[in-house]
C-alpha cells in the first residue's frame, strides 16, 4: 500500500473551510467536500471514516494554527496591556486573512459537533493557550485585570475580537489604526 498524499488531505480540509464559508457547516456533504477538493468521493474514504471526522480533524487543523498566530511575537515580560494587545492584533489579523477558517471555527463551536469530544477539546485548548492563561493570571495578581474565571475572560476577549472583525469583514466599519485602537481600549477596560 502506498502511502497518502498529505497535499489531497490538505485539499480536503480546506474544502471543509471553503464549503463552510460559503454555505455553512451544516450545509457541508461528503459529496461537496470531495468535489470541491477535486477527488472521487471513494477516495476521501480512504482519507477519513466519515464527515464527522473530517470536520473533527479540520476543527484541530484550524485551531493549531490560529493558535500560533496569536502567540506570534507574544512576550509575557512586557506591560500586562501591550501583551494582551499583541494577541488581540494577532488573533484580529488572522480572522481577517482567513475568512473560511474563522467562518468554520465560530459555526463549529456553535454546532453538536464540539460536543462529540468537548473534553478533549477543552483540555488541548487549554494547554495550547497557556500564554493567555498565565498572562491573565499575572495581571490578576498584580490587581491589573478583573478577578473573574479566566475562562470568562477568555471567552469575552474572543467575542470581542470576532466582532470587531466580523464587522471589518462585513464593511459595516473600515480596517484602519483608530478602529484598531478603539475596539482593543473597550475590550481593555471591559477586563481590567
């Protein structure tokens, strides 16, 4: 048996985002992710069991690197805020340069499908995002950011970034340095 072709899983996956960008997770079939990647439904079968596991492996493809796009340049040494912007600039640009892939993860993280392993899920999250964890912290012991569940803030400071750029994306304001500035002083005095 040869061995799989890592480009036509990589083709796979990412008709998964496109799929999903363009008609929404729930709309995504076997027979359209095969068809925008451009293969025979048989041979996705040899790739994946199913479109569970498609959507699963796309989900941790996903989440590995927006995960390395936030922490890029990230310095826990410096000012508690000019850390936490620095992922905030991060995250925002990645959402912005990766539509399909934002699409997937907000409707993935809406759908029954982050149930299918959710303590997995949240244990690898966890772990991958332990900068964010240990900055938070430190700002809380240094009476800089709200004594609340880092899990609260976490989830206030994603919601905050999917806003702004979901409002970027949809023109209902323009990408500029004031914007920018703006939306991360709110999402700072919200936290601090």
């Amino acid at each position: 048996m040869r061995p799989l072709d890592p480009d036509k899983k990589e083709k796979i996956l990412n008709s998964v985002f496109v799929l999903t960008g363009k008609q929404g997770l729930a709309s995504v079939t076997i027979s359209g992710i095969s068809k925008t990647a451009g293969i025979a439904a048989g041979t996705l079968y040899i790739y994946f069991k199913n479109k569970e596991e498609v959507v699963q492996l796309a989900y941790a493809a996903v989440e590995d690197k927006m995960t390395q796009a936030m922490y890029r340049d990230f310095d826990i040494n410096v000012p508690i805020r000019q850390s936490l912007k620095q992922i905030y600039i991060n995250m925002l640009n990645y959402r912005l340069n990766n539509y399909d892939e934002t699409v997937f993860i907000d409707q993935y993280q809406q759908s029954g499908y982050i149930q299918i392993n959710f303590a997995k899920q949240l244990a690898e999250y966890e772990k991958q995002n332990k900068p964010l964890y240990n900055l938070l912290e430190k700002g809380q012991q240094e009476g800089i950011i709200k004594a609340v569940d880092a899990i609260i803030l976490i989830s206030f400071f994603d919601g905050a970034v999917r806003s702004c750029s979901t409002g970027i994306i949809q023109k209902l304001f323009p990408l500029n340095q004031q914007l920018i500035d703006n939306c991360f002083d709110m999402i700072w005095r919200g936290m601090s």
